[in-house]
C-alpha cells in the first residue's frame, strides 16, 4: 500500500520522544476518544488510511481493538505505528495512542526534552 503523501514523509526523519514528552502525550491522550476501533479484519489497507489522514489532521489519535478481535494491544499498536512512521505513546487494555508530528501546521508543542 502506498500512501498519498508518502514521499514526503519517507524524507522526514522520526525522532524518538523522551520520557518527559511522551508522559505529556500521554497527559494530552487521557481527555480523547477513540477515532476508530480495529475489529477481526485487523489491520487493513482503509484502516491504514483513515488513521494517516487523521494523524495529518489531529497528531495524536487514540485507537481501540475490539475484543473479537484476536490483536495483541502493544503489537498492533508498534505494528500501526511503524506503517504510519508515527510515535507510540501508549496502550492501556484495548486502547492505544500514537502521534506524528504534523510539519506544515503542528497543533502540539512537546516541552524540550
């Protein structure tokens, strides 16, 4: 699968986030709701692109697994992050957060590490 803006992302480096940082994405991450929800199909191509588009609009997002769903929390959590070149936050049960820094219009300003 190729994603639309892919080429630009593929350019950008991932940094890796201190403790400091993701304990504050996680502060951020505790007031938000699901955007999606990841069911027995699992990690498909649409799911794929729905969370790239709301990753771009929103930079961090917060997914839940159903539980008919057979998906390990941390494995699809680490698994979706790296297809979306995006930070894992957190897991906790059946949720999980990820963020990805947006370049042209960042909303989150993470403290200096």
């Amino acid at each position: 699968m190729r994603l639309k803006n892919d080429r630009s992302v593929e350019k950008r480096s991932i940094k890796m986030l201190t403790g400091k940082q993701r304990s504050y994405l996680r502060k951020l991450a505790n007031g938000i709701r699901p955007v999606t929800q990841i069911g027995k199909a699992g990690i498909t191509d649409s799911l794929l692109e729905q969370l790239e588009l709301t990753l771009a609009s929103r930079e961090l997002i917060k997914v839940s697994i159903l539980e008919t769903s057979l998906l390990d929390t941390k494995e699809t959590a680490n698994e979706v992050s790296t297809k979306l070149r995006a930070e894992f936050v957190q897991a906790i049960g059946n949720k999980f957060v990820i963020y990805r820094k947006a370049y042209e219009n960042p909303q989150i300003e993470l403290p200096k590490s």
